[in-house]
C-alpha cells in the first residue's frame, strides 16, 4: 500500500511541477494552462505517461505536451 501512496504522490509532484513550466514557456497563466492542456489532452499525456516523462528534461516535457496539444487541436 505505501508503494502506490508513493507513486499517486509522485505522479501529482510531477504534475504540479510540470504544468507551471508550460504556463512559463508558452507565457500563460497557470490556471489558462491547466484549462488547455486538458481540453488539448496535455493532461491525458501527463497523467498516463508521467512515470517516462518525470525521467526527462523539462524542455522536452513541455515540447511533447505542445505537439500532444498541437496534434489535438490546440492553437498555441
């Protein structure tokens, strides 16, 4: 049981960590990143491969939610 509180705990670091550095790259406020991630399946991305992602540079983290987003209609 303490294994999964552990992941569930890292998983809403990861995503709390990472949903900030998108609002900064892209000149957003949290609150306006956090609504276009999840209407362009940014949030889907983060919350099914967190686990990979949290592995990478930031960078690449906020690029491969871009082209989620882009693919998915997403206008920025």
């Amino acid at each position: 049981m303490k294994m999964l509180d552990k992941d569930v705990g890292d998983k809403v670091s990861f995503i709390t960590f990472i949903i900030p550095e998108f609002a900064r790259s892209y000149k957003m406020n949290i609150q306006d990143a956090y609504r276009y991630l999840k209407k362009y399946g940014g949030i889907d991305y983060l919350d099914k491969c967190w686990w990979a992602l949290h592995t990478d540079n930031p960078f690449w983290v906020v690029r491969d939610m871009f082209e989620i987003c882009r693919n998915n209609g997403g206008m920025r």
